[in-house]
C-alpha cells in the first residue's frame, strides 16, 4: 500500500489512491453530484487523464479502446447512466473480454426523491447478475481499498470487467433538499 | 483531384463512391502500423476484406462506438495514428462523440465515415443524412475544424495522406454508393481483441501469469 492510500481519509481520495496505487491513469466520466468531490481531484491531479464523456457508453467505448491499447482507465456514472451501457456491455466489453471498471454512484435507494432514478436502480444488478459481471456493493470505507484494489487486480488478471457500486452509505449520496 | 478546394465541397457536390474502393485505397496509404477501428457492419467487413491487418479492430456490436474506440487507442498511444471506419447511421447514433474528440484533440485521430444514406445492413432504410444532415457540417459544428467531405477518389487520397500526417483531428466523410461489403469479417470477439493488442505491441509471446 502507498503512502497516499494510507494517508487517505475520505472515500474520494481512497478511490483516488487506490487507482493510483493500481496503475488506472485515464478516468471517463459522466458527471453525478455525489462523485464530484473524487472528478474534481481526478482532474486536479496531472496522473489522470479526466475528462467527460457525452454519454456513459461512449465511455465504455473509450476506455475499452484505451486498454487495448495498453492503458487502464475507470469509468464514473450514476446510477442512470448505467440504464444507457447494457448493450455496450453485451456487446463489446463482455465478450471482447476487457477489464472495464466501473463506477456507479448509487442512487433510487436510501432516500431517493426521483421515481426514474428509483426505478434504473431497480435494473441495474438484474443486468450485470445476467451478462455475469461482477458487481460489488460498497457501503463501509473500512473496506473501500481492499475491495478496489483486489478486484481491479481480478479483473486485470481473469480479463473481466467489474462494476463498483458505491452507496449512499459510504458516499453520504444526494438528499432532497425540497 | 478537383481544383476546387475540399473544404468548399458539400455533400452534393462530393462524387458516389464505392466503400471497398476506398478502403483499399486507405489501408493501402498505412505504412507505419496505424491502428483502424472498423464500425458494425459493412465499415468493418470491407476493412476485412482490404487485408487483414493485426492492427485492425473490427466491431460485431456496440453501433456508434468506433470513434470512441478509437479515441482511447489514441489516448492510450499518442505515438500511433488511430483511424475510425463509421457508416452514417451508426454516426448518428453517437453524435456527441464528435464533440468529445474536438474537446480532447488528438492529433493522431482520423476519423472517416461512409455515407450512402441508408442503414444498409438492416434493410436499407434511409438515414436522416439521405435528406437533410450534413455530417461534415456537424462534426465542424462540434469542433473538428480539419473535416471535408472527399470530392473524388484522388481526393479522397489527398485527403487521408494529408490527415496521416498527424495534425488531427481530422474527419473524412465520403458518400458511397449501396453495394454491400465484399466479404464478412469472422466472429470471434476474443481473438479479434488479442490480435488487435498484439498488433500495437501490448501483448508479446505468452502472457504473464
């Protein structure tokens, strides 16, 4: 482990630290309140190449081009952005057979205000349990680094991508302020 | 070549082509290993057809993410030129793309679309570039100021010699005509990736364990 995974004390810079720590140097995004604080210093820190993406699939398709060609790169969306990428998933990353991660900022749960969120987060595990992409829930920082760093060594080594859900309980999520 | 600068040619005024014509004509200028992204359907299976190269990647599914692809493989390697294949229809599909590449502005991306108006492999219903959008109109719109559509074939090879020269991004749009590809890529997803990878260098011999 590095000196800046120890060092870190919030969710957003364990993330950071641990992408680092793992060789993920291109983030591709599309914004979402909650991530704000993890993009705001991914683009602050010259290691990354940050930037936005127009849609989430189009993501994918970036950082699936960028692996093949010999650089790691994370995705980072919201909960439904994840409705737009199944066929991107079907169709290129799972058989293709490359190591996307992803980052899913979880909302339609815990307190959700907005019944179209609600009802993606409903398809979301339903989808990535059917095409077998492992998919994990993170609710507790005590476990963020370990669970990042081992799944993206797994998903480097067995050729496989693997989705990051990180909920409203290690993230605070986004709250309906009337 | 036309004396007529390429830049002042519209969609009207841009000769029919024929996409495998072209293609050779494309990979036939690739001398120094550039990478090809070839979209779903017939942009991929002519590119197969015109030799298939080990730095070659052809898509079976995901419609409209060519460019995207391609934009990683140019992130990933700066040093490489990286050309995308993509038909009209499947632009359309993804047009904010083009505004991500002007944002990020590779140097080392070209970007060529075959227009015949038509979602051809489907059925051959008109696509809203047979009546009314302009693709070069809207990638220079988006931010691609280096885009033109190919008057003729010799400028078409103008066109991409110019482009390989690595001052992109540039887009290279062409209207072609309806004949379908000449043959049809083989369908094995895993092994198209690894020998993609192993044509730009990422992979060697057996993989570490």
């Amino acid at each position: 482990m590095t000196e800046s995974r120890t060092r870190a004390t919030s969710w957003h810079e364990i993330v950071l630290a641990t992408l680092k720590d793992n060789d993920v140097r291109l983030a591709v995004y599309v914004p979402d309140r909650v991530f704000t604080p993890l993009i705001e210093a991914l683009h602050a820190d010259p290691f990354f190449t940050t930037f936005a993406a127009t849609r989430e699939e189009e993501a994918l398709g970036i950082i699936s081009g960028a692996w093949m060609g010999g650089l790691r790169g994370a995705v980072l969306m919201q909960t439904s952005g994840f409705g737009t990428i199944p066929n991107a998933l079907a169709s290129l990353v799972v058989p293709c057979q490359i190591p996307a991660l992803i980052f899913v900022s979880e909302r339609g749960t815990l307190g959700e205000f907005n019944l179209g969120q609600a009802l993606v987060y409903k398809t979301m595990r339903p989808v990535l349990n059917s095409l077998a992409v492992e998919n994990i829930t993170i609710t507790r920082q005590d476990e963020l680094a370990f669970t990042i760093d081992r799944s993206i060594k797994q998903a480097v080594a067995t050729q496989a991508p693997v989705t990051f859900i990180l909920s409203p309980l290690l993230t605070g999520g986004k709250v309906f302020e009337g | 070549m036309t004396a007529k600068s390429s830049a002042a040619i519209g969609a009207h005024n841009a000769k029919v082509m024929n996409r495998f014509e072209l293609t050779k004509r494309l990979v036939a200028q690739l001398k120094r290993d550039e990478a090809v992204i070839g979209g779903i359907g017939n942009a991929n299976f002519d590119l197969w057809a015109a030799g298939q190269r080990p730095q070659n990647f052809y898509m079976l599914g995901s419609m409209g993410l060519a460019i995207p692809i391609a934009l990683g493989v140019a992130i990933a390697q700066p040093q490489r030129h990286v050309i995308a294949l993509e038909g009209d229809g499947s632009l359309l599909m993804q047009l904010g793309c083009l505004a991500t590449v002007a944002e990020r502005a590779p140097k080392n991306l070209t970007i060529v679309v075959w227009d015949n108006g038509i979602y051809q492999i489907t059925g051959s219903q008109p696509t809203a570039s047979a009546a009314a959008a302009d693709l070069v109109a809207i990638a220079r719109g988006a931010g691609i100021a280096n885009s033109a559509w190919a008057a003729d074939e010799a400028d078409f090879d103008r066109l991409a010699s110019s482009a390989l020269k690595g001052e992109g991004p540039s887009l290279i749009a062409a209207r072609i005509d309806n004949k379908p590809a000449v043959a049809t890529t083989d369908r094995d997803p895993v092994q198209i990736r690894e020998r993609f990878m192993r044509g730009l260098g990422v992979r060697s011999g057996i993989r570490n364990q």
